[in-house]
C-alpha cells in the first residue's frame, strides 16, 4: 500500500499522525527507527542547521540535496520535501519545475508549500502532474517580510476565518494533508473538524488530527527554550559535557589510552 494510502487509513481510524522534521540521513535513520509516519525535509533546516536567521535565503539546490540525504536514513519511511521560498511563487511552470525535481532527484514522495487561497491553483497543477501536496496555513514562516515577526495568527475573527478559508482552498486544491502553525487550539479544532483531510499542527494544540515539530527542539538541542516544543531530552547539555570530558581529557594526555591506540 502507498505511504499517502496508509496514511488516510490512519486519519480516518483515527490514529494521530506523526511528523518530524530530518535533514540528513543520520537523524532520518533514527527517525525511522522511533516510528514516524513522514520525515519533513523543512526549510526551518535554514535556522537550525545553517545559522540564518530565517528561512528565507535556502535554496531549492541546498534543500533538494538535503532531501536526498534524508532519503538515504528513512529505511522507507516517507519524506515531505519543503519548497523554499521563491521556487513556487513566479509560475506554476516554476513551481511544476521544481516539485518535479524534489521527487526525481530528490526521491521525496511529497512536497510541502505555504500559502492557502493564494496558492490554491498551484496546489492543483502539482496534483494534476500526481505529485503530492501538503499545505501549509496560519503562521507562514516564508512570510516573515511581510508579517513583521513569527507571532500567533488567527486571534481575531476575521484573520480566523481568513485561515479558516485558507485551510479549505487548500484541500479544495488537492492536498493530502495540511499544516496548521501557531493558531489558537479552538480555531485548530474547528478547522479539524472542518476538513476531510488531515491536519497536522505545530503550536496549534492537541486537538490536529497530528502533530509535527522540529525535532532538534524537542531533543533540546537549542539552547532557547520554545513554548510549542516539550523537550524530551537535553541533547546540547548532553553533547556539551562529553565533548567537555574529551577536551579536558586530550588536554591531560588522557585519551587516547593504548586501548585506542594500535
Ligand atoms: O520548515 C519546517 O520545519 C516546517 C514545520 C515545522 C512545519 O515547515
């Protein structure tokens, strides 16, 4: 059965869906292992992994290399390719152009995107050309421009009913599932309940058919703590104090001893 058959048999028996974010294959072999239904190869890799500030400066080579390498660890395990910013916007060509060369080159069996009614027609050619799309609604990161920062969306009644009015265009479109991000949980419910397909949320409460996170945050290796990331582990504090120990070791002469040496 097909990883997108499997997973509607899951929404629709009910079983909470989970997504987390990989890069490389190294993390993506792991998250295989702890039994994620799809790896997201995310633009956030932009912040986490290169050190900008946000996601806008990656670029379709440095994401579709990452999707390959992600590929490499999932040990079958579906991978989201996330389509950076501006390799979608100009034509549907463009964006044609580009979600092609995620599932040729990169071997990915979806492509994410951001956008709701504006991207609705793009949404729909890439489904026509049978490639599959999850959307992306709320919180646009790709946005931060024009938005001014990273901050709730869909406080008020008119921006929740502009998400609401998003999150059916994208399924209208054709997508298989949607993100929602940084919404209030009742609008996340409502819009849940809404839908026929699946919603995954991030910072969108526990009531999203599933949920996604970036998982270098909830393995804490950031040292900002975020409110929407439970830290299942202190990774940094972890990987510090070893490679504190090999320091001070090296220093003393005491590593390597003879049972590391030949
Ligand atoms: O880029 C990303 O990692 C994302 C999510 C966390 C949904 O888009």
């Amino acid at each position: 059965m097909s990883s997108l058959k499997k997973l509607r048999e899951k929404y629709l028996a009910g079983e909470k869906l989970v997504f987390l974010t990989g890069y490389d294959a190294l993390m993506s072999s792991i998250l295989a292992e702890a039994g994620v239904d799809f790896i997201l190869v995310g633009d956030s890799l932009s912040n986490v992994i290169a050190g900008y500030d946000n996601t806008l400066p990656i670029t379709m080579e440095q994401m579709l290399w990452h999707t390959q390498m992600t590929v490499r660890g999932a040990k079958g395990v579906p991978v989201v390719a996330d389509m950076p910013f501006m390799s979608y916007e100009v034509s549907i060509e463009q964006a044609l152009i580009n979600a092609g060369r995620f599932i040729k080159e990169g071997g990915a069996t979806a492509v994410k995107l951001e956008g709701g009614t504006a991207v609705e027609p793009v949404i729909k050619a890439l489904v026509n050309a049978h490639i599959p799309v999850c959307g992306h609604v709320g919180l646009q990161p790709q946005s931060v421009l024009t938005l001014g920062g990273y901050s709730v969306q869909g406080k008020s009644g008119s921006d929740a009913e502009r998400i609401k009015t998003d999150a059916l265009a994208v399924q209208k479109a054709g997508a298989f599932a949607v993100v929602l991000e940084m919404i209030p949980s009742k609008l996340a419910a409502e819009i849940t309940d809404m839908l026929d397909i699946p919603t995954i949320g991030i910072g969108a409460g526990p009531r999203c058919s599933g949920q996604v996170l970036v998982t270098h945050d909830l393995l804490g290796f950031n040292e900002r703590k975020l409110k929407i990331a439970k830290r299942y582990a202190e990774m940094r504090e972890v990987a510090l104090s070893a490679l504190k120990s090999y320091v001070s070791d090296v220093k003393k002469g005491a590593t390597p001893s003879e049972e590391n040496a030949f």
